[in-house]
C-alpha cells in the first residue's frame, strides 16, 4: 500500500513516524492530513537510505534543489558534488534534471547518493533518447515515455514532475491569450511540440490511468507539472497557466481515489501583488494539495542575482501557503549551476522558508530566532555560529575578520553597542 492509502486506512507508517518526530507533531495529526491528501510524504519503496520528509499543510516549508547534467556539460562527479553541497547546506530534496551523457548512471548515482528525497522530469529521458535514437521530439512514442517513467520509478525516485494539465485546450488557450514568452517548461515544449506535430492529446493526460498504475506500485509521488508557467511577468496569472491549474484540480481528484500522493507545481515568474492570489487559487482549486513554487521569481531583471529574486518571492509565496520551495541558484537563466551556485541557492531560498515560517506562526521557527537574540544579547558567538542557517560562512567570516576584543566583532569593536549597555539593563 503507498503511504496515501496507509493513511487513509489509519495506519500510522515508520516514514510518518520519522517525520512526525522531526516535524515535533502529533503522528496521528499528520496521519489525517496525510488522509486528507494535505502532506504527502516523497518515499519510494527502493530509494535506499532515504530519510524520508513531509511537505505540506502545518509542516516547515521544504527546500529543493535542482541538479543535473546538460547536453553542452555532463560530468557525473560535478553533479554527484551538487548533491552533497545540497545536502550539506539543508536542502530537503533534489531533482535530477540531466539531459546529456548516461541518464541512467547519473540518476542512479544520485540515488545511492542522496539521504533526502529525488525527483525527475521523466519526459526529459524520454526526448533525449527518442533523439538520440530517430533525430526528433516528433518521433516519441507513448509506449517510450512510459518505458522512461517505469524505469525511473523502478530504481527509486520519490517524487516525478508530469505535465499533466497541459492538454489542447490549454494550448488553444494559451495561442488565444498571447504571451510574450510563450511556453519556458522545457518538459512543457517538448510535449507540446508533439502535440501540434501529431495532432494529438498529451499522452500524459490521456493516459493518466496507466500513470496512476506505475506511480501507485512504486508508491511515487506526482509533482503536477506547470507546463504552462510564466516566463516573465507580463505572462503571469493568465487564461492558460489558470487553464492547466483547473485541470490538475481534477487530475488530484483522480490520483487521490487511487492512493497515489500529489503535489502541485506553480509558477514561475509572477508580481510581488499576485504571489497570494497565486497561491489562493492552487489551494483552492486542487483541494489544497501541497504547493510546491519556483521562487517565484518577482522580477526579470536579476540576471546573476536570480537567487535573491526567488527568495523574495518564495518568502512571500511561503507565508500565502505554499509548502515547497524550488530554489534558484545565480547561474538561473544564464548557464548550468556549479557547486557554489548550488549552495548559495540552497542558503538563500531556506532563509526564505524560515522567514515565512515566522511569519506563519510556527513556533519552533520562532523560538530558533529568539535563541538567535539571546545569544547576541549575551554575545555567546558559538550559539550564535550553531543557530545560523549558514553556520559555515558565518565562522568563516569572524575567523578572518578577527577582533581586538573576543567578544565582539569588527563591526563596532569596543564601541558595540549591546556590550556598553547590558550591565545597565541586567540590573
């Protein structure tokens, strides 16, 4: 039985277990809100080693990080790094989004070297190959994306990203509509230029049945694709993108009465104004499925500084409801991330969930803070360097900005000011 249906049965499960205990919740609480399809816990009965998490309704907000070879660079021990720097840094999930050299190998690896849960974009596997073998998008079959779907499953991923939603009304839509942009998913273009080609229904969509069957044996989690996100501003919280979100509405719907888990993927690039209205409408229409967001992204302009652009709208996407946050590393829209970039995305976009934790009331994102203050306060610099969400810069920083005096810092010096005072106060 998957975890969803272990749920529903009122069965208490060792993953829910594992995760109640770190979450520091009631297990039955979670049970319910797992029942209710509200968590979804990413386990995949062969991911070996896996630390399993939840993401959802009540839960600290969740980060992933993407990682994964290119067709212009494919190096296996780069990405195998990516994924310890991830790890390392806090990330609670990585996607292996690879394109170019052995997809098999390099997925494989990343499972046996990954605690936290793996995702994939399966279509990814299957255009790849269906190129490589016959030069051409167009020459995909059904059988062959199912084939890559199946075989991912198979070896262990938790968690799949399927663009389900974007059907052919979705792109008479979206033609209808007009963007600038268009269609930026890259899963996203490659169904839809089968579509057109073939005069077709996404196979995803009309075969979502056969898609439940492998999802539920492997107890996979779907991640509903945005195969129409914005790719800029100008695009967002259009016809079409609202379009595939109605869609997936259903499709949960669907999944649900099969026992197999859902989370649903939102934009993209969208105004700092329309992140809560984005946010309102998944929850409303897809049953409050978790929510899991790609920054978003509140400007265009930040080429290099992508990262913080996410953060801010992942900050603001996290205290609307959204439940998982996909980071942005500085290399976004300008080439294939490095270990570093991998790290400083990761940092950043958790400072933007435990700041939308605050502001959603959780007490122990909180309580994290105030000991912060305490420790200032007393001028405790080991609590302080343990309580950063960055205790490795942090320590890296004060090691080579060394001051006169050992309780304080370089900033102020002798001059700081919670040292002039605290006698007077603590009277």
């Amino acid at each position: 039985m998957t975890q969803l249906q272990e749920a529903i049965a009122g069965v208490i499960t060792p993953e829910m277990k594992i995760v109640a205990d770190k979450e520091r919740v009631d297990r039955e609480w979670l049970r319910k809100k797992m029942a209710q399809g509200r968590i979804v816990i990413p386990a995949n009965r062969n991911h070996k080693g896996l630390d399993p998490c939840g993401i959802g309704e009540g839960l600290f907000i969740k980060v992933n990080a993407n990682i994964g070879t290119s067709s212009d660079r494919s190096v296996l021990e780069e990405e195998l790094t990516k994924v310890r720097v991830a790890i390392d840094a806090g990330a609670d999930a990585v996607m292996d989004l690879s394109t170019g050299g052995d997809i098999n190998e390099c997925r494989r690896k990343v499972l046996e070297a990954s605690s936290v849960c793996v995702g994939t974009v399966p279509v990814y596997q299957a255009v790849v190959e269906a190129i490589n073998e016959n030069g051409g998008v167009i020459h995909l079959t059904v059988d062959k994306l199912f084939d890559a779907i199946e075989t991912q499953a198979a070896d262990g991923v938790d968690f799949i990203t399927v663009h389900c939603g974007l059907t052919r009304g979705a792109l008479k839509m979206l033609k209808g509509q007009g963007r600038i942009t268009d269609v930026v998913s890259r899963g996203g273009a490659f169904l839809t230029a089968w579509m057109l080609h073939h005069d077709r229904e996404n196979p995803l969509y009309e075969h979502f049945d056969r898609l439940l069957d492998i999802a539920k044996r492997y107890d996979v989690t779907l991640s509903l694709g945005d195969g129409l996100r914005p790719g800029c501003l100008a695009d967002a919280t259009d016809r079409a993108q609202i379009h595939e979100l109605m869609t997936l509405g259903h499709l949960t719907k669907l999944a649900w009465k099969e026992g197999v888990q859902v989370m649903i993927e939102g934009p993209g690039h969208v105004p700092l104004d329309q992140i809560k209205t984005n946010v309102q409408l998944q929850k409303q229409l897809c049953h409050h499925a978790p929510f899991y967001v790609l920054g978003p992204l509140v400007t265009d302009i930040a080429a290099g500084y992508d990262h913080v652009a996410c953060a801010i709208g992942g900050a603001v996407a996290g205290e609307a409801g959204a439940d998982f946050l996909c980071y942005v590393t500085p290399a976004e829209h300008l080439s294939l991330p490095d270990a570093d970039d991998v790290r400083e995305g990761v940092i950043v976009t958790k400072i933007a969930a435990h700041a939308a934790d605050i502001a959603r009331g959780h007490e122990f994102a909180i309580e994290r803070d105030r000991k912060m203050a305490e420790a200032r306060k007393n001028l405790d610099w080991d609590a302080q360097m343990e309580l950063a969400i960055d205790p490795v810069k942090a320590r890296r920083v004060r090691k080579e900005n060394p001051p006169h005096e050992d309780d304080v810092c370089t900033m102020c010096g002798k001059f700081c000011a919670i040292k002039q005072v605290r006698e007077y106060f603590e009277d």
